[in-house]
C-alpha cells in the first residue's frame, strides 16, 4: 500500500501514479507532462506484455471541454498513420472516469527539446550566412506541452 501526502493510492481510484494499474497497464513511471494531460511509462500486462505510454487528462481538469480536446486528440492520433507519429493502440476511461488513450512508447527527447536544440544550432549559422545585423533577435520557447 503506497501512501502519497495524506492519501493512500490503493483506496483512491481517482489518483493514478507509478505503481497503480489502469486496465491491464501498470504505470511505471511519470515521463511527460503538458497543459491537460500527464503521459506515464507504462507495462501493458496482457495479452502481451510491452512498454506503452498511456496518456491521462489530469486531476482537476476534467472539464467538457478539456475532455473534448483529449477526445479530438485521441481520434487525430489513431487516425495518422505514419512512421514517425506514435500509434495509438487502446482507449478507455479510469474506474474514477477520466479518459486515457495508449499510444506507442518511442524512447527519446521531447519534441520541445528537440525543436529548442535544432533552433540554437542554427541561429550561429544563420548569423555566418547573413551576418548580424541582419537577424532579428529572437527567443527561443519550449514547445506548448513542454516543461521545459
């Protein structure tokens, strides 16, 4: 029995950390984070055993609206079909009724730190090419989702 703060996560249904199981996916680790959802490590249990990424929209923001953009991302995803886009293979909602989806795990950067990085390796090339007073100055944001 694992207790978080004043809470035990086995008598709560309504919060999912690592070591919980949603369906037949054990969250295993917290590995993203963005405006509505929280994206986990996860082992899907049966009928094969894999590493997975389950997304989750967060405690609190459950809102119809929130859970319509989750929809609508859900749909999107499981509709691209390309090799560089994470399949999404099952769907569901938790025993306390928040929607989660289960896409394919891809073990590397974020795309906010990707995207950043490339960006900082070009402006140094861009100011040999052009010269500096030809660029604007310009700041460099993580990507909306990021942490970063």
């Amino acid at each position: 029995m694992e207790v978080e703060g004043d809470v035990t996560l086995e008598s709560n249904p309504a919060i999912e950390g690592p070591g919980t199981t949603i369906g037949r996916y054990k969250l295993l680790e917290l590995i993203g984070e963005g405006g509505m959802g929280l994206v986990y490590l996860a082992e899907q249990q049966e009928p094969i055993r894999r590493r997975v990424a389950l997304k989750i929209v967060k405690l609190g923001m459950d809102t119809k609206q929130v859970i319509a953009r989750f929809e609508a991302e859900k749909q999107m995803l499981a509709l691209l079909d390309h090799p560089n886009i994470a399949r999404v293979y099952d769907a569901g909602t938790t025993e306390a009724g928040r929607p989660y989806f289960v896409m394919e795990y891809v073990k590397g950067q974020s795309i906010g730190v990707s995207v950043t990085c490339q960006a900082r390796l070009r402006v140094p090339f861009l100011r040999l090419l052009y010269g500096p007073t030809k660029l604007q100055p310009c700041r460099l944001l993580p990507a909306q989702g990021s942490s970063q």
